[in-house]
C-alpha cells in the first residue's frame, strides 16, 4: 500500500463513526495487552479536546457519546494503576463539558461505586470522584461557577462522612502492623482528602456560613495531630510513609489554600493556626514528628496570616471593615512579647544554622551550594529561604519589639570567635544573616560605619579554613548594607577587602564576594574615581573565577558582574583612557563569544554585549580588538537571536577602522552575508544591507570592492522591483552610495549587469532609474531621499538618450528631495537646506542624558564628510540644470524640460530662486 493510500484508510478510520466505541472496547478489555490498552485510552483522551464538542470539524454524534458515557462508568475496575489514572482524566474531561446537563447520572453513580465494599472498584471510584471533582472546580465561567457551588452543597456532608470513614479506618489499622491494609485506607483517605480540598476551597461563596464546612476544617488541627503521631509508628523509608506526609502535607494545604481564597471567612481559623503552626514548628511539641515540608508548610501559614492584607487595618481605624478589625484583634492578642521572642531567637538560633548537609554539600560541591542559596521562589517549598523570609516578615510586622532581641543577640557576639568552636561561629553567622535580612527595619539602631571598621573588617581577615562561613557571611552582610548606610568614605576600605577575597582559597566565598562587588557598584552612591585603583586587580580576579566555575547559573552570574562593573565605570567617561581596559576585558570577551567553547551557550548574550559596549568606546582599533572578530563567522552561522548585536557589532568595527577591518575580513565576511540572504528574514536581509550601505559610507573606494559579491543582487533587485518597501529602500540606499560616490565602480557594475541580463547598458540603467523613481515613495528616511536626488542628478550632465529620456523623474526626484531638506527662513524668507551640518555645531547633552561614546563621535565625523551632509541639494540641482543647459544649448535645454509637468517647475523655480 503506498502512502497516499495508506494516509485515506488511516483519515477514514479517524473520522469513522464508532471509532471511539472500539477504543472503549480496546481500554476495558483486560486480555489484551497492557501497551495496546494504554494506546487506547491515551488516544480516546486527546481526541475529547478534538472531537466531543458539537461544533468541532467530525464531532461525534449525539448518539455515540450517550453510549460512551454509559459505557465509561460501567464499571470501576481497572487493574492497571497508569490506565486508572488515564480513564480517570478522560471522564474529568468528558465532564467538564457535559456534567451535569448531558450526564446528570455521573455523580450519583460515583457517589454509590465509592460506597461498595470491593477494595479495588471502591478506589477507582474514589480516584475518578477526584478527578471529576478537581476538573469541575477549576472551571471559571459564572454559570459553570454556580454549577459547582450546587454540586458541592448537595455532597459535602457525603464528602465528609466519606474522608472521616476511611480516615478513621486507618487510624485503626495503624497499630495492626499490616502494612498492605494501612497503605490501602491511607490511599482513600488521600483521596477523599483531595475531594474535600476541592469542594471547600472552591465550592461555597461565604464557606464561614456553612457549618460542614467550618467543622471540617476546625477538624483538621486534631486530625493534624492524630497523623503526626502515628509517624511514630510508620517506617521512616516505606511507602506508607510517603503517602502518610503527602496526607499531613494535604491538611495544610487545604488551610493555606482556604486563607488565600477566603480570607474573612479564615478568621475563626486564626488563633488555632497559629497556636498549632507556632507549637509545633517554634517549641519542643514538634520533636520527632515534624518534617521539613510540614514545618515549610506550618511556616507559609503562619507568613500569610502575619502578612495578609485582609487582616491589616487602615491607619486610620475607623476606615477599617469590622472583619479586618477582628482578625488583628486575634492576631495582636497571639503574637505577645514572649511569643515574638521566642520565635524570633528560634528562627535565628535553630532555623538559621547551617546543617551538616548543607557544610557537607559546601565542601563537595560549592557551586551548588550557591545556586540553592539563591534559588528565587524557594521559599514556598525550601525551608531555609522559607525561614528567612518569615523573619523578614515577622520582623517588619514586629520590628519594635523584636529589635531590641536582635541588638542584645549582636551585642553578645562582639569580638573575634574561637575558630575551633564551630558551634560558636555558626551562631555569629546565623546572627549576622538576621543583621543583614532586618538591614532596613535597623537603620537607625545600628552604627553600620562603626562595626563595619571595629568588627566586620577585622573578621573578614581572619583566614583559617573554619572561618570560611563567617567570612562569607560577612561579606554578604556588607552587600546588604551598601544602600542602607555605608559611608562612601569607606568604599575604598570594602574594595581592599573585595580584592583579598576574591582571591579566597573557598569558592563560595570569592562568589559571594562577587555578588557583594555588584551590589556595591550598583549602588547610587557608587564613585568611579573611588574604583578605578581597583578596576584592573578586581577585573582579572573576577574572569579568574568566571574561568573556575563549571555551572551555567555560577558563570552567567559573575559574567554578569564583570558587566555591571564595566558599565558602571563607564567606558565612556574614560575617554582615550578605555584602551587601558583592554588587557582584562578583550579576554572575557574572546572566551564569551567562542562559539567552539562550551561556556559560550550561557555566556554569548552578555559576552555580545560586552563586545559591543567596548567597540563604541573605544578611541582606537588595536590588533588585540581586531583578533576577536575571528569569532564573528561561526556566530553569523547561528542565526540566532543575538542577530542584531552581531550586525551592530560588524557596523562598530567598520566606524572603528573600516580599511583595516575591511581588508582583514571583509573576503570572509561577504561569504557570511551571502549565505545569510539566502534563508534570513526580511529583518535579517535590512540588517546585512545596512551593514554594506554603513561600509559603502564610511569607504567609498574600498566599500564596493570588498563587498563586491553581494551588490549583484541588489542591483537586480532593484530591476525587478522588490516587492518589500524596507527592503527596496535599503536596495536604493546601498545603490545611491555606489552611484554617487564611486562613479567608475558603478559603470563596471552596470556593465557586469548588462551581460547577466543579455542587455545593452543603456537600456539598463533606463530600466534602473524607471524603478527607482516608481519605488521612491518606498523610501521614508529623509537621508536617504536626499541621497536619491544626488545620486540620480550625478548622472548630469548627460547627452545619453536614455537619460534625457529619464530626465522627468530625476527632476521629480529632485524636488521632491527640496520639499523634504528645505527650510525657509522667516527672516530672510530664503529657502536653507537643513540636513547641511558644519564643524561648528556640537551636541547639547544635559545632566540626565549620557555624554557621546567615541562611536558618537565617528559618526560625527563621518557626516562632515558625507555628501548628504555636506552638499547643499539646492547648489547641487541648480549646476546639474546649468551645465546641461550649457551642453544641450538653451533651445535643446528648454525642449528637455517641456518634458517636466509645469507644477513641477514652477516648484522648481521657488526653490531656486537668488541661484
């Protein structure tokens, strides 16, 4: 059978009415094979999304999906758990757009399989229960909305009764020591738990009003309890042990999932949450039972109460809702001075520690030690971060009672530490991470500048191994404090520092300095004649590292130090002196931009940059600059979305030093820009041709030669008349340079043309000026309009038919360029070309604006050069008309011009008047 017939049969059985009857057949027979059964059901599910909806393309009939409904909950008994799941899914799914109105029997039906005593067709029910359920509950259209708040009143009670069966069932069974019973009522009890989160959390408009609701989750603390004590007796490596903290983990979700939707309607939830939460997680009542994701979860309750906007009142009080009153009411009463204390010396003291693991995983692998103390939302599942941002709550909530606790807790620790009491020196470090987390809640409780000289800097020099903790920990302090309160006086104290420790035997600490270097750069109050001394030393400490490193997040972080630092030195400001630069920043950029080195997959954006910012600063090309556009080719072959810096790259190098770049790499650099257009974007092609438009520019004789291989094509494009108006326009502008400003090259082209195309020249370049003033009005820079007008009126005076037969639209062209350039003078009420620049004019910068880069400054200079810039349009056309005149004799110049529309002239005359 060959394909196209094979593609019908196959179109034909997709589309055949009853299709989805066999799949149903296929899933639910349990002889065939498991492969096949999972194909099945996998089909039948992605096809729902397709087919099931009445006004899908082949949708099924009516009559069929009566049928399948019927046949899906037939029966719950699936052997297979990954098939269970599936068929699960596809009921949701089918229910989501035909419960309850096309299947009103599909809850009662489910509601009584969950109730039979066979074990396994009881659990699939109560797995299909779920998902139903949870499918149901994310749906957001009002009238599905209200669907479900029906829905959920009419079962809850049977919910509950349904969780509080089998949950009782497995508190009982927990003694009996048969694990397979245990494991199998933990399950339903999981279940149902997740039938009851859904119906809670989503299924009732003012939950605090229904009273199933309300003691189902005043329930949860005893029930909370009763599962944490049984982990006493649950193996700490076992399945059941697993499903039995997915179950406790379960209960606080259904806490901080109500809280987030219900906040008033949590309020009655407030004093137990915090009394359980705080018992467990802040005294000796957790010992034991309590696990890392239940006191992160117990954390998140207690940070979302404190934090919750619901419960804060206004400032002024009689603004606030009595619910807002009453929940601060609640909340003031709990959090005491003693509790606050308690909690705050908890956190600090036994939260903050670095464990074991953690000093272990420092030592066996200190790149991802880093990464996981940096990781960005981590504090909702990690339970170091998740501490610390609890203290930065507690403590901007609290800080008038909990800052007097953290000044006597810094008071206790001043002075050197022992560096064999480990114990000692990971209190200090707990402490100073407090210090620095509260930085701003205690600016005007510490004297930063004061222990910054008598105790930071003093500890930052001790260098045992041991130490290694509070050196980087007082580093990262300093960080924290840089724009808080750090005199500027100081600065050049903090960057000795910074030198010594990125030269640090301990890796975490030099990128823990790194960080501290970004932040101090970064900063308002940041000097550049402060860090100059430095910049060098600091510089080539920092490609050290970015050179050690191996983990992708590790080297795009210090690559992104090395930027900041140099764009806040400012290249610019440095003038003439960047080249001083260049022996520490020309390296990372070679080692960023190398496509051959693996490091470039994470590097090569900032790298790119990098390169860029260099280039348009820099007073002078050196050959060590113009060695790394070797890396450009292999770049170019990418095609990525770096693109635009590449060319904006190439572009810098030609302002730079275009005869030498030219002749260096041009031959390579045509090659690259002729596979490019074969398969770029329009964009892409734009890019290429300004590249050789900005080089034609720059050097007109050595321009055209070096890109040579490419002007080809735009010369027929041109002819054929390009159908896109960016592209036709930069067509046009490369052409107009060549035309104008490398005359001999351009009649080597046009003859070359003439034998590709099988033409005479003149006929040709008839064809070529035709277009060019049919597509003129594709042009919409005005540089480039006026470029037009020169280039055409170049080819005058000319006693070539041809041109005197084009001779109509090159004036055309040419006033149309006078209305676009010519300003009248109000004073005078003479016409000024207004693109002419002189030597004299100077750019105004103000205070908020960046002085020029030198890059600015070549531009300058190469429009004083340009005829755009530099040849009045107005003189130009006046000598053009003069000496045609002169050649053709005034009656053969008067005949040439009655080919002009006379408004035309008339415009004409105006403009020229006083020549």
């Amino acid at each position: 059978m060959d394909l196209n017939s094979a593609s019908t049969v196959v179109l034909q059985v997709l589309t055949q009415p009853g299709f989805y009857s066999v799949l149903l057949n296929i899933f639910t027979n349990h002889t065939l094979d498991i492969n096949v059964r999972w194909l099945a059901v996998l089909y039948f599910k992605n096809g729902i999304d397709r087919y099931w909806r009445r006004v899908a393309p082949h949708a099924l009939s009516e009559e069929e999906k009566s049928t399948l409904r019927a046949g899906l909950i037939t029966n719950f008994n699936e052997p297979v758990n990954q098939i269970a799941t599936q068929i699960a899914v596809l009921i949701a799914k089918v229910a989501r757009l035909d419960c309850p109105r096309q299947w009103p029997e599909l809850i009662p039906t489910l509601i009584e399989s969950v109730k039979v005593q066979d074990d396994l067709r009881q659990h699939r029910a109560l797995l299909t229960f779920y998902h139903v359920t949870k499918t149901l509950a994310s749906k957001r259209l009002a009238a599905d909305r209200k669907l479900f708040y029906d829905l959920a009143s009419g079962i809850y009670n049977f919910a509950c009764s349904l969780w509080n069966h089998h949950t009782d069932t497995f508190l009982q069974q927990v003694s009996s020591g048969n694990e397979a019973a245990v494991l199998s009522s933990l399950e339903r009890t999981l279940l149902s738990l997740k039938v009851l989160r859904k119906l809670t959390v989503n299924g009732f408009v003012e939950p605090h009003k229904n009273m199933e609701v309300m003691g189902f989750l005043h329930g949860i603390f005893d029930r909370l309890k009763q599962f944490l004590e049984c982990s006493r007796s649950i193996g700490t490596d076992n399945v059941c042990r697993d499903r039995l903290e997915k179950t406790i983990i379960l209960f606080t979700k259904v806490l901080l999932d109500f809280l987030d939707q219900h906040p008033f309607s949590f309020t009655p939830l407030i004093q137990r949450s915090l009394e359980f939460s705080v018992s467990y997680v802040f005294t000796e009542v957790g010992e034991g039972v309590t696990f890392e994701r239940f006191i992160v979860q117990c954390m998140n309750l207690i940070k979302m109460i404190v934090k919750n906007y619901a419960y804060k009142p206004s400032k002024n009080f009689e603004d606030s809702s009595p619910e807002t009153l009453e929940a601060h009411k609640i909340k003031m009463a709990f959090f005491t001075y003693p509790t606050l204390t308690e909690i705050c010396r908890r956190l600090v003291s036994h939260y903050f520690l670095l464990t074991e693991e953690e000093l272990t995983m420092w030592e066996e692998d200190p790149e991802g030690f880093t990464v996981e103390e940096t990781g960005g939302d981590s504090w909702k599942y990690s339970l170091r971060p998740c501490t610390e941002v609890l203290f930065i709550d507690i403590f901007h909530e609290y800080n008038q009672t909990l800052t007097p606790v953290l000044l006597e807790m810094m008071q206790t620790l001043q002075g050197p530490t022992n560096v064999e009491d480990m114990n000692a020196l990971l209190i200090k470090d707990a402490v100073y991470n407090a210090v620095g987390l509260a930085a701003y809640e205690l600016f005007d409780s510490v004297d930063f500048d004061q222990w910054f000289k008598n105790q930071l800097l003093p500890e930052l020099q001790v260098i045992h191994n041991r130490y290694k903790p509070l050196r980087r920990r007082v580093i990262w302090l300093i960080g924290q404090w840089i724009s808080v309160k750090f005199k500027s006086d100081l600065r050049p104290m903090l960057y000795e520092a910074i030198c010594n420790l990125l030269q640090d035997q301990d890796l975490v600490v030099r990128i823990e300095t790194a960080t501290t270097l970004k932040l101090t750069v970064d900063d308002f109050e940041f000097r550049t004649d402060q860090f100059l001394p430095y910049l060098e030393t600091m510089f080539t400490l920092l490609f050290q590292l970015l050179q050690q490193v191996t983990e992708c997040d590790t080297k795009m972080h210090v690559l992104h130090v090395l930027s900041c630092v140099i764009e806040r030195v400012n290249i610019q400001g440095l003038g003439a002196d960047s080249k001083n630069l260049y022996p520490f920043l020309l390296p990372v950029i070679q080692l960023s931009t190398d496509v051959s080195q693996p490091p470039h997959v994470y590097l090569l954006e900032d790298g790119l940059e990098l390169w860029l910012v260099t280039l348009e600063n820099s007073p002078c090309v050196t050959p060590e600059l113009l060695r790394i556009f070797q890396n450009m080719s292999p770049l170019l072959e990418l095609s990525s979305e770096n693109l635009r810096t590449c060319f904006k790259i190439i572009n810098g190098y030609i302002f730079l030093s275009s005869t030498e770049f030219l002749q260096t790499y041009a031959v390579g650099l045509c090659q690259s820009f002729c596979e490019l257009l074969k398969e770029i974007t329009t964009e892409g092609q734009v890019q290429v041709l300004k590249v050789v438009e900005n080089a034609l520019k720059v050097n007109p004789v050595l321009g055209p030669q070096m890109f040579q291989p490419i002007l080809p094509c735009v010369f027929r494009g041109i002819i054929e008349g390009e159908r896109y108006p960016v592209v036709m326009s930069t067509y046009l502008g490369v052409m107009g340079r060549v035309l104008l400003q490398n005359t001999s090259f351009f009649s080597s082209l046009l003859n070359e043309m003439a034998h590709k195309f099988n033409q005479e020249m003149d006929q040709l370049l008839g064809n070529m000026i035709e277009m060019w003033v049919d597509r003129m009005d594709n042009i919409t820079q005005p540089e480039r309009r006026k470029l037009s007008a020169l280039a055409l009126l170049s080819l005058l005076p000319s006693d070539n038919s041809v041109i005197q037969d084009k001779f109509c639209g090159i004036i055309n062209i040419s006033v149309e360029g006078l209305h676009d350039v010519m300003t009248e003078d109000p004073e005078t009420g003479t016409y000024k070309d207004c693109m002419l620049m002189s030597h004299l004019e100077e750019p105004k910068v103000t205070e908020d604006e960046e002085p020029p880069t030198e890059q600015d400054k070549r531009k300058k200079m190469l429009a004083l050069k340009d005829p755009v810039h530099t040849v009045s349009l107005q003189q130009f056309i006046y000598e053009k008309l003069k000496a045609q005149q002169e050649l053709l004799g005034e009656q053969g110049f008067q005949s040439l011009m009655e080919t002009v529309d006379t408004e035309i002239v008339t415009q004409l005359q105006e403009f020229l008047q006083g020549f």
